[in-house]
C-alpha cells in the first residue's frame, strides 16, 4: 500500500505494555470527555518534558552552534526511563535526516542516542545558488515528467499539476551529505481520480531532486457493512437524529462524497439509529464499515498500547466514503487527518475493507513516531508496519465475517481470482516480494521490499513451516533452513510497536530494524529471554544478521 493499499496493485488485549506506560496516554477503550481531556494534558506534559530538556541535550550531545532540538514525542517508562525524540534544526533550517531519540535514565542521565545519521553536520553554505521561483518550477517539473522520482509502478499518471506555497529552505541531511535545498509541496489528480500532495526535495545549489514523498497514502447504535456484518456502533443523537460521530474515541466520523474528489461531505445520520444493510447498494453500509474500521483502530491501539488516537493527542479521524466514481482504491492523508474510500469497479465493490483501515490509519501513527522513510530500506519498514498493525487490527476485531488471517487484502480480491496482495508467510507468493533480505533488496518498491519484514513478523508471531489458522493454510520457509516456533502474535505486535516508538528513526534499515527489535525484546521480556531469542533467530530465519 502506498502508504496505499494497492488496487491498482493493492493494495486479548492487555491494559497496556507490560511494564511499559505512555506518558501520555490513559487506558481506557472509549473514554470520557474527562479523560480525554486528562489524556491531552498528559500529552502537553510529555512534549514540556522533551522540549525542557532541548537546551540541555543539545549541550550533552556537542551539537554545533547553529544546532537545535525541536521535540516531537516522548515515551516514560514505568520505571521513570525516558525516550525523547527530537527533530533538529540548523541556523533555524529544518535538518531532513536529522531527527535522534535521546534515552534517558529517570534521573535525567543521558544512557544512549539513536539517530537517524551519524555525520556532524557541516554545511557548506546556507546561500542557494537557485532562486525560490526556479525551484519551484523544476520540481514541478519533475513530477510532470517521471510522477515522482519514487512512484509506484502501479500508480496511474497525473492529469494536472500545480505548485503550493513557496519553496522552504532546508538542510538535506538523509543521505549523510548534509547540505541547502528547497522543499516544495507539487499538488495534482492522478488519471483513477487520486489526488496527489507530493513533497519534493531539491539541491539549492544544483535542482537535483534528492527526494519526493507523496503524502496522500493510498491503499488501496448498530450498523450492518459489506465487511464487517452486524456491527455496534458508538454514535452521537442530535435532536431526533443520530449521527456517525463518536464523541467516546475523539469525535470521529463518517460522511458521504455522493461521488465527489473534494469537501469534508455529509455527516451521515438517520432516525432511526440503525446503518445499512450489508448490501454495497445501500450507501450507508460502505459508512459502517469506515466508521466501525476507525473505531477498531482507535480500540487496538488504546487497549493494546494506551496510545490515544493516531497521533496519541485524543483526535479521532474523519473517514469519507463514495468517493468519485468507479475509484478502485482507498487512501490517508495526513493533511485531512482522514480515511477516503472508493466504491470500486462499476462503484459496486467499496474497499473499506477492515484491513484496509488498520493498514491506512497506522501510517498516520508512524508519521507521528518514527516517520520512516518512503524509499529505500526504510519504506520497506514503513509499508511493513502498516501491513503488521492491519492484520492485528483484524485480529483484534476477531469477526465471523472477517475471519483475521495473514493475507493483506484479501478481502478485496483486487487481483479478480481470489487471491491476496501480500502473504506475509511467504511474500515472494505475490511474484513480486522478498522472502528475505539481499543487498539489492532497497532498490524494489516498498511494497515488495516490506516482505522481509512482514516474513520476519509472521516467523516471529507463527514460527516455521505448514500449518493452519483460522481456516486459513500456511507454509513459512527460512532463508537459513532453520525450524522456527513463534512467541505469539501479541507479543510480537508490542516488540515492534515499542521499537517504531522508541528505537526506529527516519532512516532505520533492516539491520537497524534488527537492533530496535531486540532492544525493545530487551526491554519488555529482558535480554536473552525467549522471547529475544526468538527475534534473533526471526531476523536470521529472513537473511538480517
């Protein structure tokens, strides 16, 4: 998914961690306007702590002058252990690549330091040698004629193209040669009706574009939806109404674009309390679906890890359904903090499918945590990550009629033979993903290089070899011929989320990835448990030594 669930490629919980706490969170499943509010100040306190400490760590660290920490998040274990993370600046320029995690005794002692490049930064001069105008126009450019340097193969072409704002200084810092560029935001609309946010990166001394994100990430009372079946829903009455809103997961809702590419839409509400019918026809079923999707998300992510809504501030996410015609695909956008589906083929197949939700909506979570990079070894991660926490979505939602399993959107049948987008068990199943990793492995596109991480969670969750799942069969080899057995899904879902929140930067590889994975074994099951064992010989089972 790109950050998408390709279409066009398609695509038991516990209170909280074990000994583990967000600062910033209060375990509750759907909590009061009170504790939300209570959430929100702890969330203030959490960043007043990492921006206190800014001054100081910068000291600590032997930062240059023109240096400073800007604080993004912080994690405060049980035993007062703190995790800051921080971006970085440069003569007040944003450093790209220069984001670190500084952790941190409870007394305050500095014990380590991830960062995301490990080069001083030194640049050569803060003067551009291309002007603003003519960086605008050449990344402009650019997207006209490539779609993005990092495009997936599978997106369709931009119909029109036009560039927002103006170009911003920043330092370029990503590939280890710190050095001036413009960031420009190119917007457009994409042949399928997907609109495009794209956010380049260009040398201000050459017009090279070193890099280009697209930030709009595709996907691919009671309710009954296409998916789900038979749903409660938390809603909220007005007058004689009742609306898809929920005041109880941050005032989450769903509406309708009656074919539209644009607007917030329709709040949806009926009398009666009651949504949809099952039937695609209906268009409040493809709502109950988005609406019960944001929902389940939001419960996972509460229950599982006390993280409070994507971005852990209390705000619950807008979804928007029927969007355009005939749009065979699904997407987030940051920009929105919202969910948009297509209806799909002959707008009679919609892709709000349970997986798709969890998939979409955890790209939103690890933009506000690690913000793993879109291209390379690092995208692979990012797409893995939303393929990881898609599935134990749907594992925590455990419904008869999504029956959870380890096969990415298969519910969708995208490919027309019933086949999913992604096995997990073994990806290569797909023609297109690793099973393991090569050097060669951070040149495919994200979507396929993600496999060795989703080979290494399913090893890691289900162990080695054939077996069956919930009707669904399996058969996981290992890039060493080793005999695997699994710890568990659960524990294999919070060793990943704890190293994305707390270990993970911008520019992890897999081997850092590896690192991370164990740290965080480490930390929730102690070193040379079984449980970080089992990571280890996970990580060997996918060639990440």
């Amino acid at each position: 998914m790109k950050r998408k669930l390709a279409a066009v490629a398609v695509l038991s919980a516990t209170a909280l961690l074990t000994g583990v706490v967000q600062v910033s969170t209060v375990a509750q499943a759907t909590p009061t306007p009170a504790l939300q509010a209570q959430a929100a100040q702890q969330q203030a306190a959490a960043l007043a702590l990492a921006s206190g400490q800014s001054g100081p760590l910068a000291k600590a660290l032997a930062l240059g002058g023109q240096e400073q920490l800007v604080a993004k998040d912080a994690v405060v274990d049980a035993d007062g252990t703190r995790h800051l993370r921080f971006e970085r600046t440069f003569a007040g320029l944003p450093v790209l690549g220069g984001d670190l995690v500084v952790h941190e005794s409870a007394g305050g002692a500095v014990k380590s330091v991830d960062k995301a490049i490990s080069t001083q930064l030194d640049v050569p001069s803060l003067t551009p040698q291309i002007p603003a105008d003519q960086a605008a126009a050449q990344a402009s450019g650019a997207v006209r004629a490539t779609v993005g340097i990092t495009a997936d193969k599978d997106e369709s072409p931009l119909t029109a193209v036009h560039q927002t704002g103006r170009p911003e200084l920043v330092i370029w810092a990503s590939d280890g040669n710190p050095r001036l560029a413009y960031r420009t935001t190119v917007e457009g609309v994409r042949a399928d009706g997907t609109p495009s946010s794209q956010l380049l990166v260009t040398d201000a001394a050459s017009g090279e574009v070193l890099s280009t994100h697209e930030q709009v990430q595709t996907a691919s009372g009671s309710g009954t939806g296409v998916f789900v079946g038979k749903v409660p829903l938390t809603t909220t009455q007005s007058g004689s109404s009742y609306q898809l809103k929920d005041a109880t997961r941050g005032g989450q809702s769903t509406s309708n674009l009656k074919g539209r590419t644009s607007g917030s839409g329709t709040l949806y509400a009926n009398t009666t309390d009651v949504f949809g019918n099952g039937s695609a026809s209906n268009t409040e079923s493809a709502a109950v679906d988005a609406q019960f999707g944001a929902a389940t998300t939001w419960d996972y992510y509460k229950n599982t890890f006390g993280r409070n809504g994507i971005k852990n501030n209390g705000v619950g996410a807008a979804s928007r359904v029927h969007y355009g015609s005939n749009y065979v695909n699904a997407f987030w956008s940051d920009t929105c903090f919202c969910m948009t589906y297509g209806d799909g083929s002959g707008n009679t197949h919609p892709l709000t499918a349970l997986d798709v939700a969890g998939h979409e909506m955890t790209h939103g979570v690890t933009s506000a945590t690690a913000g793993l990079n879109y291209s390379g070894e690092s995208g692979g991660l990012n797409e893995a990550t939303s393929d990881i926490f898609g599935k134990m979505v749907e594992f925590y939602a455990n419904l008869p009629s999504t029956p959870p399993n380890y096969l990415v959107g298969i519910q969708l049948n995208i490919n027309g033979d019933g086949t999913p987008l992604r096995y997990m068990d073994k990806p290569s199943k797909d023609g297109s993903s690793a099973d393991s990793w090569s050097p060669s492995v951070g040149n495919l596109d994200v979507h396929n290089s993600s496999g060795v991480a989703n080979h290494f969670f399913y090893l890691l969750s289900e162990g080695s070899g054939a077996k069956t799942i919930n009707g669904f069969s399996y058969n996981s080899p290992t890039s060493n011929g080793s005999t695997l057995t699994g710890i568990g899904r659960d524990k294999a879902a919070r060793i990943w989320y704890r190293a994305l929140t707390v270990y993970f930067t911008s520019t992890t590889n897999y081997a850092g990835a590896r690192t991370g994975t164990l740290k965080a074994a480490a930390d929730l099951y102690g070193s040379g448990s079984a449980e970080y064992n089992a990571v280890a010989a996970a990580w060997s089972g996918v060639n990440v030594n």
